[in-house]
C-alpha cells in the first residue's frame, strides 16, 4: 500500500477546521444588548440591576483595565429550535485573544433574580439558554482584566498598577448571540479531537497509529460537507471501532481529578481573585449537573471564606456537593503559601486556619496537602504536616528544574526531624492539563515507578486564573478510560488516589531534606517591602499573643481571640506564594504594604494594651523581653529591670576607625569596610587578611526570564564592589559608625555598633534605591574553613554544603534561610542574623596563601520590571548582625534578638515569665490561648540545635493538667512529656522536634 499518511492527515485536518467546528451550532438568533459600566470597583448584582442600561451593539469596544461592564441579554429561543440532538446556548467572546484563560476578560452570567449560572472564559465560552420558545434574560458581569501575561515575554508594562493602566478600553464585543448546538457535531468533534492527539503520540511503525488515521479518513468520506448535522451521527458510527479497542493491559493509570488552580493574587489583585473564585465554582457546579462522574478538587480555604461572604448562594450550593463527596476540599492551608519563607508559627497556622475552616463550615478534614505551584519546598515541612494531622502532599513545581531531575514521582519525604509523609509528583508534569494525547502519553512515559506502581495523579482544568474544566475536557476522560493506546484515565478523588497508590507502594524511596526549586531564585529576595512586612508582622503576633496570654492567665484580661484571628488570616493571606516571594503586579503589593502597616498598628496597640496591664501603675523601669532567651538580665517571656552592658568605645588609628569592646575589636577603614574583625576572646581574626566585609556588591540582574522569580547564575559575571564613600565618622552619639556612599541613582547609610550583650556587630543600612535591574548584595568573607553552612528555617535549621561537587550543589547558587546562617569549622564559628533578608549565597573561596575562607553574602534588593516596573525602588531598610565566636545556639540567639527588639514600660514591678525552660536548647516559639475559648493556654516549641534534649518547663501560672497535641490541638500520643515533678513538666525531645502542648489552667492568680 501506497504511504499517503501525510495527505491523508492534511485531509482530515481541513475537514475538522472548516466543515466539524463551523457546523457545532446550527442556527444562530440575535439577542438585544444593553450595557452599564462601573463606574469604579466592582459592585454586587443587587446594585448592578438597578442601573440605567444603555443599548449596546458587538463589535462595541468596551472596558476600560481593571473595569467592568455589566451586559444585560434579553431575547427569545426561536421556537423552531426545537429540534432532537440540539440545545440553545448563548455563545459569547469578549474580545478574547488565543492564549489560556484567567489572563484577561472573563464574565459570570447571571439569571434575572440574581443566581449565577456559570462563567465566560477563553476556551469555555457558552451559557445555557433554556428550551425553544422560552424568553432569556441573562446579566454578565464582564471583567475588563488586563492581559499582563501576553505570551510571557515579559515586556515592561504599566498596566499592573490601576492608577498607570490608563482609560482607553481594552476589548471589543466580538460575539454575543444565542446558537442552536448540534450535539452529534459537538461529540464528533471531541471524537476526532482525542484520536488524533492520540494518533500523534504513537510511532509510525505501530499498527494501532495506521488503524486511527484510516478510521478519521472514512469518517470524512462519511461527512457530507454540505449536510454536516445530517451525515455526523454518520461520520460518529465509523468511528466507534477505534474507540471502542480497550487499553493495554499494562497500560499506564491516571487518576484524573478537577482542578482549577487559582492563583489568590498575582497578575491581579486580590479582589480579583474573588471573582475568579465565583466564576470557576459555578462552572464546576454547572458541570456537576451534566456528568455524575465528574469530582472536583479545590484548596485554599480562604477562597471558600470570599465564596461565603461574597456569594452566599452560590457557597451554599458549593457546600452540598462538598457533602455528596464530588466538590473536594483539599490541601487544609488557608491558602497555597509559600514554604520557604513563612516563619515557623506562621506555617503552622496557615493549617491551624485552613484546617478549622474546612471542619467547621464544611463538615471534612483535607489529609492531603496540596501545593502544586510553590517555588520548592522546605524541609520543615513533613513535620509540619503530620503535626496537622494530614498524610499526604501533593506537587509538581520540581518538574520546573532547570538542572537536575526529581528522581521519584512517588516517594516517602523526609523531613529533618525524621518525619516522613507520602508525596506524590504528578508525572504529567502540569497542574492545568486538558486531557489531550500529548499530556497522556508525557504522563505515562515520565512515570518515574514503572514496574512497582502502576497509577499516577491527573490534574485536569484550566489554571493560575482559574476557569477549571470544561466539558471538553470531561469528553476526553470519557473517551480515554479504556482506549488501545492510551493510559486508562479514571475520575477519582484526591483520597482515593492517595490510599490506592500507597497501598501498592509501601516501600517507595525515600527524599530527604528540603525540595530545592532550581529555579525562581530570585523570589528570597524581589519586594524587599513585603517581605519586612510578613517578618515584623509575625514576630508581632508573637508578642501580641504572649503579652494577651499573660495578661488573661496572670491579671484576668479579656483576651482578643477575634482581633488576633482576623490579623493572622490578614498575614497568612499575604503568604501565598505569589505575594510574599515578589511577583504579583505593583496593585497588589502597594495593597500588602499597606495591609502590613494596618496589621503593626493594631498588634502596637494590643501589645501596649497588655504591657500596661501586665506592669501596673508606677514608675519602676521595665523591660519586656518576648524571645526565648534572657537578654540584658531580663529573662526570656518576662519583664524586669535591665542592666544593659557597657557601650563601645570608637577610636582612631592608622588603619581607620576601630570599634572596641571586651570582646570584638573592629576596624572600619576610609571606605566604610571592614578590614579587621578580631574575637578578642578567642584571640583570633574573622576577616581573611586582604579581604574586606561589609562589602555592598551591585550585579547585572538580567534572568532569562520570569524577571521578578529568577536569579540566574551569570549575574555573577558583571558586577562591581561598592568601595566609594563619601563620608566615614563616629556617630553622635560616640558609639558607633556612620557610613555614607552613593552609586548610580542610590545612596546608602550605614550605622555600625557593637552589641554590649552579645558582642555582635549590627549593621544598618539604610538605602534609598533607584536601580533597574540590579541585585544588591552584603558580602562577608570569613576566614573560617566550612564544608557546610546551617541556614534557619521553620523549627529548626538544614545543612548545606559550600562547595560545587555535584551538580545537585552547583544549581544551589542562591538559597534561603529565615533569620540567620552559620558557618563554622570544628571548635569555631560565625553566625549572620538579619531582620528581614531571606536570599543568601555561600560559597568558599581559594585564599592566595592556600586553603579556603567562606563567603556569606545576604541578598538585599533586586529592581526587577516585570510583573512590577518599579519594584523596590525607594526607601529600604535592613539590619545585618556578624556575631564572631558563634555556636549553632549562638545564631538561635542572635535571630530572636534582631527580630525581636526589648520594650520599655515604666509599672509597679518586674513580671515573671508566663514560662521557663530550663534547656536553652529547647526554644518556645509561641504560647496562645487555645483555640477552642476554653482559656487553656497553648505552648509551642521545638528542639533547636538537631540533637536530642531533656529539659523541665515550669508554668507560671496555676494549671492542673498537661497533653501534647497536635497543631489543631487534638490530644495526641504523648512523645515528649515524661514527667511533672513539682509543677514542673519534664521533656525529652528528638531533635528539631515540634512539640504542642495543651496547659489547662486553673486560676487566674500570678504563683510567682
């Protein structure tokens, strides 16, 4: 036989394009358009039904960026469409352009007394019109949303930030009319649409692929051009052979499952993403109606909570397919946050939120954790989950590597206290696929466990902006569930898929350590504003919290359970991981900025509230000490008089200014840098000879793309040392520093002091920043021979190494920590603290006499232009401390004490310490009242040091009972509580472990 494939494909793909997908509608009928815009920010329907319509004609322009215009429809179905096989639907474009939905206008249509019927999207462009001979009377509400995306190039615009984006209208009406759908015509089309994207993944050398393209080819033979609806059923029928051969016997499983990822901000604000959440339910609702099969699952339970507030009805009906099992809650978070930055408290509670949400208003407990788009995942994590009483997770972002592959796609991981959860990568390597050949075939020949698992997760619906699936999508999953060729795609559940594939891989392999993103370096770093925001707000809560719980336990004070729940779900919002990693547009980071500075005014004036209750009346000065750790003879969680340590001395030599006290002498010469560090105790030098620190460096920061996510490698390529200062003096004040420079459009200040406590040396700089596309960094070469740095992170820390062995090490050019890293060799150690800086890179360098030093280097600003053209710039401030002689303990220490600044209060007395650890090993991250009103009181901690600890903590208030719990606060198995001798509550804990434990309190009388 003659090879006329090619042909024959040219054939087939010119009959679908002009004869199948023009001939899905039959008939088409005008309706009478009539229009109202808003004349700002969106309103409900209740306000928008009431307005003067003016007519309104397609081909209109309309909407302004970020408007809306609310369309109202009225018409008729022709009673002559009363035909078998078809429907009447609306059928709508507002100027939609070709790529994916969520990135530009969308709609909700609306019936006339206000229920939602579904949405308007891109790739999802129909509303139901009711029977022939029936009236119609629809409201869209049409959202003008700016397609900042494009087709990711990245290209600089203003249309991010509302008062930039201009009035001109961005859309133009192109269709808004009632079609008659052909539904034999609709279904050959998905028929053709699954076989040949099937057909397309196969080797020509494969009888199935000949069998496929000859089988399209009498279909065409079949369809009569010129009577398309009369000859489909026709074309459908030579077709059904093909269809109908079952899967392979080995064939690959996926367990297909609705999604929308719905991003809670990015290239839109927050508001939004309200929207979006309403839109994408109600198509998911409106699906539910037409396909039993069809589950659905959706995280976050914020978007639940704007569902419940916004859109009532809507929730309501969201909330009895939840109870029918098909609408699926998942994931337990209040929202898809980030996982490397959040503090530790904060990513407790992003479940602690999520959690009592889901089982409160609607009645389930997600045991999966869901977080497909985070930018890598901290190794904190598995902990963290278990301790939330969840199972399993759920991601795909590491399929986004640039260098290494994940060598699983179902795997234990472990977490660095020894943890393990079940997590699973769907190999489809996609959150928002659409069920095509293409996807099935990747899925199946990624699949990492060929062999030992059979069944891997399918994530199908549109995405990042929501929209969700389409009943193209549920055809395909129709077509595919036993389809000679193709994986065997089965709708399931989240769960179901979970148990099933850990029941047949109990012994999968093991991950250990945190999931390095090889990618989207650059979000430790871009928003500089943001992210002081999220790090003051959390160790705001944390005193807020503290101070309320000792004002309730010790003087009887009301405590603020709704104040402080409505500011941590402010916080925790401002996680998600388009927010505080820095690349959402400017609108929604002006919006954060302005919500951190709602959020310190209300935790300023709770905590003052409790200070002054706790202190009493009188003038004795006072110091209020939040962290862990005694600090200027106040111990930690208390308040008592300080004795503050002696002041530096700054004096003059040869070599530049030199800062002095009974353990550091610092020498800062001419150019603001630091030539000599020298631990006076120790008797050594810090600061190899030849070297400075306190070294601004300015790079290139031009990534390849996603500017405001990437850092790539070659900005080490061009930069320069920042070393011209205008200025080095003593401060007023005699006792420390000041250094001014300037550079390009900058300038900079720094103040450095020596810390009498501690001995550590602060850094502040204050920067007034006006660079594009620029990375600033503070660099500290170390004369200390480290094979490995310690960073923070949640409850604990990881080890990374300084060299480049691997390739796994190399791709780990910039990374993460919270509030400090440590770098050390055996006998000798350097801690770098800081109160708002998460990038870092740590590398050794070759000294010219041999050996090696290490370089700290803390990354400060970036200036990226896109989503945000004017990201960063402006007034930026950062404190940076260097504590020489430093144990692991020692940089515990010092990050509590940079973030956490003493509070002086003049009362009646000192204030005793709500509790006490007698092991400093053993830190309290946070002590609450419970979240059940009970008026027990909640103490958190963990083991800080990785290595195992025994140690008594004393209440001091009266108290009955202790149980460890969870993180929800459900009594769990006791593991770390061994003993209460004398009102005391002996521990021993594994290291790095987290430990909650529940004290029932008995009076409210202070038992100093």
């Amino acid at each position: 036989m003659h090879d006329n494939r090619v042909l024959l494909e040219a054939r087939i793909e010119r009959v679908i394009r002009e004869r199948i997908k023009p001939a899905v509608y039959r008939r088409t009928a005008p309706l009478t358009i009539a229009s109202w815009t808003v004349d700002d920010e969106p309103v409900p329907f209740d306000a928008a039904i009431g307005q003067s319509y003016e007519p309104f004609a397609v081909g209109g322009a309309w909407g302004k960026p970020w408007g809306t215009v609310w369309f109202h429809l009225t018409g008729g179905v022709p009673a002559e469409w009363a035909e078998d096989g078809t429907r009447a639907e609306l059928v709508v474009d507002l100027g939609f352009s070709a790529t994916l939905p969520g990135f530009q206008a969308e709609g909700t249509a609306y019936t006339a007394d206000g229920v939602i019927i579904k949405a308007i999207e891109p790739l999802n462009s129909y509303i139901p019109a009711g029977n022939a001979g029936e009236p119609v009377d629809i409201y869209l509400e049409a959202a003008a949303n700016p397609n900042i995306a494009g087709i990711f190039t990245f290209g600089v615009t203003e249309l991010g930030d509302k008062a930039t984006a201009g009035d001109s209208t961005s859309y133009v009406l192109r269709r808004l009319e009632l079609g008659q759908l052909d539904v034999a015509v609709w279904e050959l089309l998905q028929d053709t649409w699954t076989l040949i994207g099937l057909m397309n993944e196969l080797p020509h050398s494969l009888p199935r692929r000949a069998d496929i393209l000859h089988a399209l080819g009498r279909m065409a033979d079949a369809l009569d051009p010129d009577n398309v609806a009369g000859t489909a059923a026709a074309a459908r029928a030579t077709l059904v052979g093909v269809l109908a051969s079952p899967a392979y016997a080995s064939a690959h499983r996926l367990a297909a499952v609705g999604h929308a990822h719905i991003d809670s901000a990015w290239l839109w604000p927050v508001r939004e993403t309200v929207r979006k959440v309403a839109r994408t339910f109600s198509n998911v609702l409106a699906l539910m109606d037409e396909d039993p099969d069809f589950t659905f699952a959706a995280s976050s339970a914020q978007q639940y909570a704007w569902l419940q507030v916004y859109y009532p009805e809507l929730f309501e009906r969201v909330k009895k397919q939840v109870a029918a099992g098909r609408f699926i809650p998942v994931g337990g978070m209040w929202v898809e946050s980030d996982t490397n930055m959040p503090g530790g408290e904060a990513l407790a509670r992003q479940f602690v939120a999520g959690k009592k949400f889901f089982m409160e208003e609607l009645g389930v407990e997600p045991l999966e954790v869901w977080l497909p788009d985070s930018f890598g995942y901290t190794a904190s994590l598995p902990q963290i989950v278990a301790a939330a009483g969840s199972r399993w997770l759920l991601t795909q972002k590491m399929s986004w590597n640039e260098t290494n592959r994940m060598p699983h796609h179902t795997f234990w991981w472990e977490g660095i206290d020894g943890t393990r959860i079940f997590t699973h990568f769907p190999p489809v390597d996609t959150y928002s696929a659409e069920i095509s050949g293409k996807e099935l075939a990747k899925a199946e020949r990624q699949y990492a466990e060929k062999g030992v698992g059979t069944t891997s997760l399918l994530p199908f619906g549109w995405g990042d902006g929501g929209g969700g699936p389409t009943r193209e999508m549920l055809a395909a999953a129709a077509r595919t569930r036993d389809l000679e060729g193709s994986p065997r795609v089965t709708m399931t559940t989240p769960e179901q898929f979970f148990q099933s594939a850990h029941r047949e891989y109990i012994e999968a392999p093991v991950w250990s350590g945190e999931m390095y993103l090889e990618f989207h370096r650059g979000t430790y770093t871009s928003q500089a504003k943001t992210k002081r925001g999220n790090r003051r707000s959390e160790h705001l809560l944390r005193e807020a919290e503290l101070w309320a719980t000792a004002a309730t336990a010790l003087r009887g004070t009301e405590y603020p359970y709704d104040a402080l729940d409505d500011v941590w779900k402010t916080v925790l919002l401002q996680q998600f991981h388009d927010i505080l990693p820095g690349t959402s547009i400017a609108w929604v980071h002006q919006e954060a900025e302005r919500n951190y500075a709602a959020v310190a005014k209300t935790l300023g004036e709770q905590i003052t509230r409790s200070l002054e209750v706790l202190a009493g009346s009188g003038s004795h000065p006072l110091t209020f000490n939040a962290g862990p750790n005694s600090r200027d003879g106040v111990p930690g969680l208390s308040a008592a008089t300080a004795a503050r340590a002696g002041a530096a001395k700054v004096t003059e030599s040869g070599a530049g200014l030199v800062i002095t006290n009974d353990r550091v002498r610092v020498v800062i010469d001419d150019r603001g840098l630091i030539v000599s560090m020298r631990d006076l105790v120790a008797d050594r030098e810090v600061i190899p000879a030849g070297e400075t620190a306190n070294l601004l460096q300015l790079f290139r920061d031009t990534p390849i793309q996603w500017d405001a996510w990437d850092i790539d490698e070659t900005y080490k390529n061009v930069g320069r040392d920042l070393t011209e200062a205008s200025s080095v003096a003593v401060t007023d004040d005699g006792f420390g520093v000041r250094v001014n420079r300037s550079f390009g459009s900058s300038s900079v200040v720094q103040t450095l002091r020596l810390n009498g406590a501690t001995g550590a040396l602060d850094i502040h700089t204050a920067i007034d920043w006006h660079e594009s596309q620029k990375l600033l960094k503070l660099a500290f070469p170390l004369a200390i021979h480290a094979d490995r740095a310690a960073s923070e992170m949640q409850f604990g820390h990881v080890y990374r190494p300084t060299h480049a062995n691997t390739s796994w090490d190399s791709a780990r050019f910039e990374t993460v920590a919270h509030r400090w890293v440590h770098v050390g060799e055996p006998g000798y150690g350097v801690a770098v603290a800081n109160d708002a800086s998460y990038g870092h890179d740590i590398r050794r360098a070759a000294l010219p006499g041999g050996g090696t030093s290490t370089v700290v280097r803390v990354s400060l600003l970036r200036a990226p232009l896109f989503p945000d053209p004017a990201s960063d710039q402006g007034q930026q401030e950062f404190v940076v401390s260097l504590r020489v002689g430093a144990e692991i303990a020692d940089a515990v220490d010092e990050g509590y004490r940079v973030n956490l600044p003493l509070r002086e209060v003049r009362g009646a007395g000192p204030v005793a310490p709500l509790v006490v650890v007698t092991n400093p090993a053993i830190v309290v991250e946070a002590v609450k009242l419970a979240e059940d009103r009970s008026g027990d009181v909640i103490v958190r901690l963990y083991e800080s040091l990785g290595a195992r600890a025994r140690g008594d903590l004393a209440p001091g208030f009266g108290w009955s009972d202790v149980t460890e719990t969870d993180l929800l606060e459900r009594e769990t198995e006791p593991s770390a509580v061994i003993g209460r001798p004398d009102r005391t509550i002996s521990l021993s804990l594994r290291p790095f472990q987290l430990v909650t434990l529940r004290l029932h309190r008995t009076t409210t009388e202070n038992l100093e």
